[in-house]
C-alpha cells in the first residue's frame, strides 16, 4: 500500500459495520496471506481490491474475507487519522510501481510487482 502504508506502520482496524465503501482501505484474508488493500468496488456481498501500487484488481472476494477497515495508523510513536496516513496512490507511487513491473518482466519474473 505504499505510499499510504509506509515499513514499520501499525495500523488500527475496526470491524465492519456496512459493506466498505469504494476507496477505503480494508484487512482482507486471501488464500495464505492477510492484506491491506483499497477497495475498488463491492456489490454487497463481493468487492475487489487492489494495492495503490499493483498492476491489476485483486480477484473479486467474498464479504466474510473483508476483515474490517483501516481507520487509524502508529508511524513512528505518533497515532495519525485517517486524513494524515491515507494519501492513496500518488504520481511517485504510480511511477515506482510501473518501474518494479518493468523491471520485474525484464528480468523474465512473472506475479505481482
């Protein structure tokens, strides 16, 4: 989720109430693995998401798998709001990441960047 979650941050998550809504950050369990991503729609009862800097959505999840969402962040002793952690995927971050895929497929690596 870089640039909003940065190394190092704690974030605070709180148990949903509704169905999240486009744009927030939720903890959503995959397969093998527990993920903080931004939603890019949902429908009720199956969202997607993708990370602000991945290259394509998240395979469509079920709304049980949708944990809760990100409300508060701890970055370096300091308890920030939403407004102060949550800036979404920026010109930078959009750059870096296109150059991780272009990188990564260059060096004949297939996955996620």
């Amino acid at each position: 989720m870089w640039p909003s979650l940065r190394a190092g941050d704690v974030a605070e998550v709180e148990p949903l109430a509704e169905a999240p809504r486009p744009g927030e950050v939720v903890l959503a369990r995959f397969e093998s693995s527990l993920v903080l991503h931004r939603v890019r729609w949902c429908d009720g009862s199956v969202c997607a998401l993708r990370g602000d800097n991945g290259g394509v959505e998240d395979p469509p999840l079920p709304l049980f798998r949708i944990l809760g969402r990100a409300r508060r962040v701890r970055r370096g002793g300091a308890l920030l709001e939403m407004e102060r952690w949550d800036v979404g995927p920026r010109l930078v971050g959009r750059w870096r990441a296109t150059l991780k895929r272009q990188v990564a497929a260059w060096l004949g690596r297939t996955g996620r960047a």
